[in-house]
C-alpha cells in the first residue's frame, strides 16, 4: 500500500520570529537573525555570535510545575508543535488518536541540562542530581511529551543524525504515512545548543565563524568567497503530515506533498563531507526517483548551505554532477545566511522555508553573497528575495557522521 | 517563622496552591497534582534548605503536609506552631 503524503499543518521558532508569519516575512525581506551572544562569558571563545530566539518567556505557555520538568529545547519542541497542531485545524477529539504519531529529531538534545546537572554533581555532590534531569535531557522526551499533550498513540521516537536530524525524522514519518502505518504524522526537529560548553567544541573542530564577531548579521554568508564557517543557532520547526485523502475528506489546507525523499551515508569521514558531495548527489537522485519526477523539473534547492568552506563547495559541486547544465538554471538558496545554523532543527526549519517558497511563489535570499568565487558559479539567488513560481523543491541536510537527507517536497 | 508556616510558604510556591488550601492530610500527589518526581525533587529541596539528610526510605513515608511537617520537626528540633 502506497499512499500520498500531504503538508497541512506548520509551527517554528528560531531566530527569525516566534511564528511561521514572523519568520516567513524575515525571512523574505533578507534579515538576519544572528546577534552577539550576551547569556554567558564569551571573551576566551572564539565565535562569539549565535542566532538566538529573542522576546521568548516560558512562563507565557508553561505553568510552574511543568517548567521545573522542562528544558529549553523541550519548551521550543512544545511551542513549535502547538503552532502546528493548531494551524492544522484538525479536530483531535474525532481523530483515531492510535494512527496519529509523532517522530521528532535533535542533535545534541539536552546538553544544557548535562552541563547545569554536571556542575551540581561536582559542586554538591552525587546526591544532589535533579530528579528531572533524565527527563529533561533525552532527546525523546518530544516526542514523548507531545504524545502525552495530544493523547497521541501511534509510533512515537526521535531521530538522531546531528545536522541532518529532522531531515531523518521527516523522512521517518513520510514512510510511516506513505505505507500505512499511521494517517498523520507530528514531525520536525528541536536544537538549543546556545551554551559555552557547545560553543567551545564546535570552535574546537573549527567549524564556526571566527572573523564577524563585531558584525554578526554579516557572517552567515553561505557560498560566498569570505565565508569562514557556520554560525550556531536555536530553534525548532514542527509540520504535520497527514495521508492526502485524509486531509481531503476534511477540507484542511494543504502546503503541499512530500513526493520524495532520500537518505544515504558519505562513508567517508567524521565531520568532512565525501569528495565533490557525493553522498548528498545521490540522497537527491533517490529523492527524484522515489518521486518519479525529471531533474529538469527541479526549479528551487534549499540548500544544506552551511557557511563552510567544505560544506559549501562540495555542495555546489554535487547539484553541478546531479543537473549538469541546467544545474545553472535552477535556484538554490541558503536561508541558514538568515537563521544560522540551528543544527537537528535546520531540516524541519527549512522545510517550513521550502514550502512557503511554493505556496507565495517567492525564493527567500542567500544574503551576505558578495564575493564569488570561481568553483561556487550557481545561481543563489544573492541578497534579495525572487518573485517565481515555483513546483519543485529540494531541501538538502548533512550531518556530521556523513548522513544525507533529502526532501522532494511538490506544490498542490 | 515557625516550621508549618514556613513549609505552607515553600508548598505555595511550589505547587501554585492558596495557603489555606494546605492541611494535615494534604496529600502531595491526590491533592498537589504532583506526581512521584514532583515529591522527590521537592523533598532534595527541603534537605538543602533545612541542611539535613532524608534517607529515601523515609522519604518514601512522607505524604502529607503534615507527616512533613512533623518529620522534620523531630529532625531539626525546630517548633512546629
């Protein structure tokens, strides 16, 4: 049993707004979300900038007893999927709440929580650890407590593939739609990695930007010649995926289908991707296979589009193998130029970018492109926002670990 | 300020009740809407800010504001009213 898998509900917060509209609207007039880092010590760090959630209170959507349980990537989990759910506008109560599930993704998960619950172990001493700390650190406790917030009762996990996680999970629960497994599917992803312990390790791999640390909106530049690594960002998006006769039976809204996805592994290194981006050309042919739509086809990539020097070409250089010539027709955009970099999140986010890219017939930017360089010759659609439209999108993720994913979302 | 008071204090916040919801038989988890780590995070609290030890079997026997309120009268010596 196949079956058609269709887009109808949205909800994010990242850097860019606390909402879809916000962020969509940001995200068209080429704003950058990226701001000097002032919640903890960053004079011995080397990147000093992030892309953080701004005009956020917790106490607006939790009560007491539920913050202590909380953490602040399961909060931004939480909100993301209220947004969503509500904008399904599925009614819950006369849904078979055992065929809804939720597969959500996170990098690094809750690894402010290891570092707070680390401190009181040596400070206070073993038996002071929280109570909430487990809950409050494992990656599955989204899913988790979405299912428990919704009575959902399908397949419930998280997914974990670093930069590529909620590109796996959406992959994960398009499969379980498409062969029947559930009729709807909460999915996405969730990163809050804003913290000095994050920040120095990522610096230590020498994967962050280090040179606009006075101007932090100019230094996400994604495929531009003086771009000198990603900037880390916060955020979550959640979507809902639902069976299309489904969402066709009850008139929702439709942002549009999933009709491919591909995932594969580089098998290469830990944190460099394989030469000319082998692994991610061959996640997007799948994507196109699955979908049985020609490349020609193809007028939108969001790109993985990380702001590295490696990430960056290699990218370019696998659309180049994968299209050929029209490789230089086609529009392929970075919108972490916009959101930074937020890790498991950057999937669903992007998906969220893609298919609003569809429904308003309008390419969001790759802002901060100034500088070509001669390899990195494609149209990214520099520093301001395109009017096309636009049928076929494809929303590259990589992760470090070499994992792949790619979605071949179509406008309905 | 005496201990019942003190603790009422720090159960209202916790919890979010009014203070004159809270009585000998308050019981965390049916009237607290507390579940078991709710009482055990609240418990690791009350040991800090009362500077004593209480060993998880004895802790598993406190209930009620007012098995609370007695045990640790009897731990700390300090007057209950």
């Amino acid at each position: 049993m196949e079956r058609r898998v269709v887009i109808t509900g949205l909800g994010t917060i990242n850097p860019l707004g606390n909402n879809v509209e916000q962020f969509w609207n940001n995200l068209i007039a080429g704003k950058s979300g990226l701001k000097k880092i002032d919640k903890f010590d960053v004079s011995k760090i080397t990147s000093r900038i992030a892309g953080m959630i701004t005009n956020f209170n917790s106490e607006d959507y939790f009560d007491k007893r539920e913050l202590r349980r909380l953490s602040t990537f399961i909060m931004y989990g939480l909100v993301a999927t209220d947004e969503a759910v509500k904008d399904s506008h599925l009614d819950l109560e006369r849904e078979n709440h055992e065929r809804i599930g939720v597969i959500t993704g996170s990098g690094i998960g809750g690894i402010e929580e290891i570092e707070n619950q680390h401190d009181v172990l040596r400070e206070k001493g073993i038996d002071r650890i929280s109570p909430f700390f487990i809950i409050k650190m494992i990656t599955d406790m989204i899913p988790g407590k979405i299912s428990m917030k919704y009575n959902l009762k399908g397949p419930n996990f998280s997914v974990s593939s670093a930069c590529a996680s909620s590109a796996h999970s959406m992959i994960t629960a398009f499969s379980m739609v498409k062969y029947g497994y559930a009729d709807i599917m909460v999915t996405g992803g969730v990163e809050a990695p804003i913290t000095d312990l994050t920040l120095g390790a990522f610096c230590s791999l020498k994967a962050l930007s280090t040179g606009y640390n006075d101007i932090p909106e100019r230094a996400s530049r994604p495929f531009d010649g003086k771009r000198d690594g990603f900037v880390i960002a916060e955020g979550a998006g959640t979507l809902i995926f639902e069976e299309y006769e489904h969402a066709i039976r009850r008139g929702a809204r439709i942002y549009g289908e999933i009709l491919g996805t591909g995932a594969t592994a580089d098998a290469f290194h830990d944190t460099a991707p394989a030469p000319r981006g082998e692994g991610g050309r061959r996640a997007m042919e799948l994507a196109l296979k699955e979908g049985c739509i020609e490349k020609e086809k193809v007028e939108y990539i969001n790109a993985h589009g990380t702001s590295t020097k490696a990430n960056d070409l290699n990218e370019t250089l696998s659309v180049k193998d994968l299209f050929g010539d029209y490789a230089k027709k086609l529009a392929i955009s970075s919108t972490k130029s916009m959101t930074g970099h937020t890790l498991g999140a950057s999937a669903a986010i992007e998906a969220i970018a893609s298919l609003l890219t569809m429904q308003n017939g309008i390419i969001p930017p790759t802002i901060n492109y100034e500088n070509p360089e001669p390899e990195l010759d494609l149209d990214y659609v520099p520093n301001i926002a395109r009017e096309k439209k636009v049928d076929y999108v494809l929303s590259n993720s990589f992760g470090f670990g070499g994992h792949n994913g790619v979605l071949l979302l179509g406008r309905i | 300020m005496a201990l019942k008071d003190d603790l009422k204090a720090k159960i209202v916040e916790r919890f979010g009740v009014s203070v004159d919801e809270i009585k000998e038989d308050t019981n965390f988890v049916e009237h607290l809407n507390a579940d078991s780590l709710d009482v055990m995070d609240f418990i690791m609290d009350i040991e800090q800010e009362y500077d004593i030890k209480i060993p998880a079997t004895e802790a598993e026997s406190l209930k009620t504001f007012g098995d609370l309120s007695q045990y640790l009268a009897e731990k700390t010596g300090k007057p209950l009213n």
